[in-house]
C-alpha cells in the first residue's frame, strides 16, 4: 500500500506547478473520480506545437497499486487519439500507452511531476518507428502521418477508425483550409470547363445565315486591316531608306584616312600625286559638302607637303 503521507505531498507539489513546469500545456482535469483518496489522477494535455497542436488529451493515472515504492503508475488515455504510442480505445484495450518511464527507465524516486513531463513529451515526440498502435504500420510518409494526425482530431474517421474531436469550438485546422481550397479551386475551373462548353455548342439553324453573314464582315474587315498595314510598312521603309542615305558613313573615312598616312609614309616617292588623288577622291565621290571641302585641302597641302620633303631631303644632302 502507497504511503497516503508521499502521495499526497507529491499531489500538492503538482497542483502548484503544474502550470509552470508545464508551460501551460498541462492541468488537473476540474473534476477528478477520486478526489478523497487519491488514488486516480486525471491530467488534461493541450500541446501548443507539433503534430497534436491546440488538441486536448486526458490521462488517467491510477497510483494504487504500491506506488511509489513498488510500482509506478498505471496510465491510460481517456481519449480516443490517432497516435502510434497511444492503443485505440475498443473492447480490447483501454488505450494504453508506450511511456519509458513505467518501464526501463522508472525508479521509486520519480514523482508524479515526472510522469506529467513525460506524457509532454509523448505528444510532442510520437515515435513512429516503434508503435504499439496497430493503425501504423511504419509505411506512411510524414506528410500523409500529418494529415491523418490532424483530421482525426476534428473527430473525422481515419483508417476505418472514428476518433474524438479535441479541438475548440469553431477551431479550423490547417488540412481544412487546405481541402476548402482545393474544393474551390476544382469548382471553378469546372465552371470554366461548363462555360466554354456552354459556348462552343451549335447555334439554331434559323441563325446560320446572319453568322455567316457577320462572317464575310468581319473577313472584309480583316482585309482592309492588313492592305492598310502593307501600305504603312511601305511608307516606313522608304523613309528609313531616306535616312540610310542621309547618313554619313565612317569606316571608307577611317580607311582613306589610313591609306593617306600610309602612302606618305612608305610609298610616296613611288606614288604620283595624281595617282595620290584619285585614290583618295574614289571614296569621297559621293559624299557631302564637307568632305568637298577637305578634298580641296588635299590640293593645297599634298603639294606643299612634297615640296617640304624634298627640300628637307636636299639639305641632308649637302
């Protein structure tokens, strides 16, 4: 028999930081079986993260079986939850739970505190891998666990098992929103399809001719569009043409220039100065009256140019 004097002591330290230890997410359910002795302790969970997020999960933990000395406490969920260390709740089963602390890792020096935390820490770590209710197999994704998880708490049926809704009143879960997003979306592009459909069908045959008169319109239409269209593209390349012929090119000017340079220097002696000229006036034939000015320049300056060469080359020679 349980030293009434312990559990006792360990209930009071519970009711008083319960709320602490717990960041909020764990109390004493308001009305308990045993109040007088003690012996059943019922403990309401609220994760406020991971997969069971905002649910309320009650627990029973029955300590009248030689706790704390000889045994530890025999817990069970009240609530019918879809979680793999959690068993359904049916003629078979009380909804035992996979906890580590009744098992290997219990001690008489544990506390009633203790268990509390580790029922946390069960709702926000669910092992997967191992679990004892049988609706996992271990084949399920994280995304498909994750829904399954959220549904069965709006006390939808999930793998042909109904399960208690532990939400708040009009709380809506983020797979809710989700499948009313889908659904809407499925709606309005059925819509579309049913318009266009709507659309597409054969007209009456009283109305044939008047289409097929509204027809030729429209090809008419289309017609004087597109000889209006030929005619500006016309007009817009005679005068780009205008503009091409206006402009006044570069390259042949850098090329005489180069030519010039090159024949004063290495060819001069060899080349006449009319031969000079005439390959120098060929690029500027057609240019305009600037270059007919700098042509001029070449009559007056090559001459000059010659004289002072030659003369330069007189004086060396003496």
């Amino acid at each position: 028999m349980a030293t009434s004097t312990e559990i006792l002591k360990q209930f009071k330290n519970l009711v008083r930081n319960i709320t602490s230890f717990s960041d909020g997410q764990a109390k004493l359910s308001e009305k308990q079986p045993d109040e007088d002795s003690m012996t059943i302790i019922r403990i309401a969970i609220t994760p406020n993260d991971g997969h069971y997020k905002d649910g309320t999960f009650e627990f029973e933990m029955d300590i009248s079986d030689g706790y704390p000395e000889s045994n530890p406490p025999k817990i069970h969920c009240l609530t019918k939850v879809y979680h793999p260390n959690i068993d359904q709740i049916d003629e078979y089963s009380e909804g035992d739970i996979c906890l580590n602390l009744q098992d290997e890792l219990w001690t008489p020096t544990l506390t009633l505190e203790d268990y509390v935390q580790g029922l946390l820490f069960l709702m926000h770590n669910p092992n997967f891998e191992d679990p004892l209710n049988s609706a996992f197999n271990g084949s399920e994704d994280e995304e498909e666990i994750h829904r399954n998880i959220r549904l069965s708490m709006t006390g939808k049926e999930v793998d042909g098992f109904t399960y208690d809704n532990v939400l708040p009143d009009g709380y809506v879960t983020e797979i809710e929103v989700d499948d009313k997003d889908k659904k809407d979306s499925d709606y309005e592009t059925q819509e579309f399809y049913e318009s266009l459909s709507a659309d597409d069908t054969v007209p009456a045959q009283g109305f044939e001719d008047e289409e097929e008169s509204e027809l030729e319109d429209h090809t008419a239409t289309q017609s004087d569009v597109t000889f209006k269209l030929e005619d500006s593209d016309t007009q817009t390349s005679e005068a780009t043409s205008q503009q091409e012929t206006a402009v006044v090119p570069v390259k042949p000017v850098y090329s005489t220039l180069l030519s010039y340079f090159s024949f004063t220097r290495f060819s001069l002696s060899r080349l006449s100065l009319r031969q000079f000229l005439n390959e120098v006036f060929t690029h500027f034939q057609n240019y305009s009256m600037t270059f007919f000015i700098f042509r001029i320049g070449f009559l007056a300056i090559v001459p000059l140019g010659r004289l002072l060469f030659r003369t330069s080359m007189l004086m060396i020679g003496r």
